[in-house]
C-alpha cells in the first residue's frame, strides 16, 4: 500500500504500466541483501516477483532476433 503523499505517483505508474503493457525490472535491497525483482501491474495494483533464478533472467539476443542488415554510404 503506497503511502498517503506517494498515492498519485503509485496510481500513475499504475496506469502508465498497464496502457504501454510493460513490465520493469528493479533492483532493491531486502535484509541486507541485493535482489532483482520485476514489477508488473496487477488488478488495482502493482506486484513484485523477485528473481531468484538465473533460468529466470534471459539474454537480449534470445529476446530481440539478431537482424541482418546491410549498410550503405
């Protein structure tokens, strides 16, 4: 539950998350100790998941396909 004065800035990433139906990756500290988590918007909400795994993390090339372009002056 976001704090009284953060409300409004809560409810906008809130809304901005869902409409571009985007995720984001954090990294936050917990009892002493570095996490990386990934925010996702939720029904009324925002959730986090915290990566524990590296099967969870993937690579950029898995992600976005390496292009084959030719360049030209």
């Amino acid at each position: 539950m976001p704090e009284p004065d953060a409300e409004k800035g809560y409810a906008l990433l809130h809304r901005g998350m869902q409409e571009a139906n985007k995720v984001a990756i954090t990294r936050f500290v917990m009892r002493g100790k570095e996490y990386i988590g990934a925010v996702n918007f939720a029904d009324g909400g925002l959730m986090m998941h915290i990566l524990f795994h590296q099967g969870e993390f993937k690579h950029a090339s898995e992600i976005v396909p390496e292009l084959d372009i030719e360049m030209s002056s």
